[in-house]
C-alpha cells in the first residue's frame, strides 16, 4: 500500500464545523467526513497495524448491537477496551463524531453463515429471513416478550460521552428503525400480505414499536455530547420501496416525523439512512418529516451528485460513494472517482463524504484508506 494521510497522530476534530456544514449555516472549505458503520474486518488492521493498539474482540455476553450485554466486572473491562478502540479509530481516522448503534433485545428469525470476505472467514454474517416472523397472530403480539428501556441499554452510550475527546461528538441511533423491525417480527413476505389481509394487527405491531423507538430516543436525548441521531431505516431495494409507499406513509413517516420533531425540540439533528430507491417518499421525508439529512447512495438507483442536484438546497447529502465501485475499483480508478464526487458535492455545503452505505467486509483496507486519503486533501 502507498502512504496515506491517516491515522492522523494529532487529530483536531471540530464537530461545530460537522454540523454547521449539514445545516447549511456556513460552507467549509472543504467536505467533512460521515461514515455509517466500519466493519470490524476493515478497522482491526488499521488499528493493530498502523496504529499500534490492540484489538479486543466481543463475544455473546459482550455484544452491544443487541442490547442484551451481560455487565459483570469481567465483561465490563472487555467492552470499555473495545470502546476505546473504536473511539480512537474514529479520531484519529480524521472524523468529527463517532458513531454506533445498539438495538433493544427485539428478539427475531435471522439467518447465519460464514463470512466470505477474504480474511474475515472465522467471522459469521446474518440477514433477515423472507417468511415467518415471530408475531404472526394476535396471541404472538400478547406474548412477544417486548422489552423495556433500561439502563443497560445506554452503557455503551454513556460511556462513549463520558469519554469524547475536545471537540468530538457523539451520533447514534436505535439500531434498526419502526419499518425494518416491524418486517423482521412479522417476516417480508407475510407483511406484505398482512398488509391487506390483517392491516390492524401490522398497525398494532407498528406503534408498539413506534412507541418503544421514541422512548428510547428519549433516553438518548439526556446526553452529553449526542448531536444527532441518525436513524437507519431501510425502505428500498434496486428498484422501488419495499412496499407501497401509501403504506408507508400511512404508517411508518408519522413515527419518523414524531422523531425528527422530538430531536428538533432537544436542539439535535435527525439524519436518515435508508437504503434502495426511494425517490416515491422523498419529498414526504423533506417537507413533512422534516429530516435533516439523508444517506445511503447507490449509483444504479440516484447517486449523490443527483440527489445533490435536486435535493442539496434542502438536506445534507450523506456519503454517496458507490459501495460496488468502492469494493471493486483499483485504487487509483477510485481516488478519480471519490474527486469526482467531492468536487460535485461540496459547493454549498450540506455534503459530507463517505461511503454511499457503509464500510463492509469486502472491502480492502487500501480502498478504505485510498478513499478517506481524498477525502483529507
């Protein structure tokens, strides 16, 4: 690999500059960096090997993104060490916030099997199955065992605030948004159905969940430190949204809107990621939501240099370079491309450069680096 600007070894993040960048209120000389999610396989290295720290692994009892962490002593130290890496990682890979996300203990059908990512083969993947959900029936709705918010909930949160260096900030999210639990409790195929054939138990299912994300961003709202919540909520694929997009206005943007108006009163901002194309809902999102900002960007469906055309007056644009072109182009093909993008993007402000989705596996740790080395020029 060739040498890169990052790690940075005395990094000045300026997370006041982050934010007055996406609201528009004054224009950097050059876009700042956002990334939704870097995957482990890909910041192992860099932190092992060009940074000198050392890894610590999560296991069951100390996995965060489900909620259900068991907090001993023993566990604890596992989890503080893992967060300070990932704090350090993200200062010191020039970003202005680290972000993470930790869902409540919703429990559902997933499906797992090995990691292909070269490297990465001791690791698992999961996704979410197609058919049956747990909650099929109103006798499943009453005996769903549906959490609480706890403290527990919030360690990882807490201590990540407690721990920001000078001008870091903190952006995180319940870890799945209203939509994308509701399809995992039910299953894709059945909601589908059950949209038409059982509207009233999908509704039911929908504001029970509603009720439990808002209380949840409640509790994120006591922070110190948070300065956006950046809700992930998948509505599309290729080609459209998932479903109707009558019905998701009929039953998951009043929760988003109840959402942006929440973090609005709190003096925060609510991004959105949402995968695939969803350009049927996008004015709903701007005008009658009242998002902030809006990430996940995929060539084949609106690029970002697009969507920068027809919405960047309005919202942040989020990321937006191309994870395909990202996993796939040589480094110097990419660093061509990542230009590209910048140079349509960041006029005016309200861009931030990333990755169009997120940091996966399969993606080499050169490309990763290629594309937060032009990022920093």
């Amino acid at each position: 690999m060739g040498s890169f600007k990052v790690p940075i070894e005395k990094p000045k993040p300026d997370i006041q500059r982050f934010l007055d960048a996406m609201t528009g209120t004054k224009t950097p000389d050059k876009a700042p960096m956002v990334e939704y999610l870097v995957d482990n396989a890909v910041m192992r290295p860099i932190l092992e090997d060009m940074m000198g720290r050392t890894w610590v692994d999560t296991s069951d009892k100390t996995e965060y993104m489900g909620g259900q962490m068991d907090l001993s002593h023993e566990n604890r130290a596992d989890i503080d060490a893992w967060l300070d890496n990932q704090i350090a990682f993200w200062r010191h890979m020039g970003y202005d916030f680290i972000r993470c996300e930790v869902s409540l203990p919703l429990p559902a059908v997933a499906l797992v099997t090995q990691d292909t990512a070269a490297g990465n083969e001791s690791y698992n993947r999961a996704w979410q199955g197609l058919h049956d959900g747990p909650i099929q029936t109103w006798d499943d709705f009453e005996r769903y065992p549906w959490p609480e918010c706890t403290d527990a909930n919030f360690y990882i949160h807490q201590y990540i605030c407690e721990h920001l260096p000078d001008g870091f900030g903190f952006i995180t999210c319940h870890a799945g948004g209203v939509y994308e639990h509701v399809s995992r409790l039910i299953g894709y195929e059945n909601l589908c159905l059950m949209l038409y054939d059982n509207p009233e138990l999908v509704k039911a299912v929908t504001d029970r969940l509603g009720v439990l994300i808002q209380q949840y961003n409640e509790h994120l709202l006591q922070l110190d430190g948070l300065v956006a919540i950046f809700q992930g909520e998948d509505f599309g694929f290729n080609t459209q949204t998932l479903i109707p997009p009558k019905h998701i206005r009929e039953l998951f943007l009043p929760w988003h809107k109840k959402y942006a108006a929440q973090i609005h009163d709190a003096g925060r901002l609510y991004f959105l990621h949402s995968c695939g194309q969803i350009t049927a809902i996008m004015e709903d999102l701007i005008e009658d939501v009242g998002i902030d900002g809006k990430h996940s960007f995929q060539d084949n469906c609106l690029s970002v240099v697009e969507a920068k055309r027809l919405y960047g007056d309005r919202i942040a644009l989020l990321g937006g370079i191309d994870v395909h072109k990202l996993a796939h182009l040589p480094p110097d093909e990419l660093r061509a491309y990542v230009r590209h993008v910048i140079d349509h993007c960041s006029p005016g402000g309200r861009f931030a450069v990333g990755a169009g989705n997120s940091i996966p596996s399969y993606v080499t740790v050169e490309n990763y680096l290629t594309l937060v080395d032009e990022a920093l020029r």
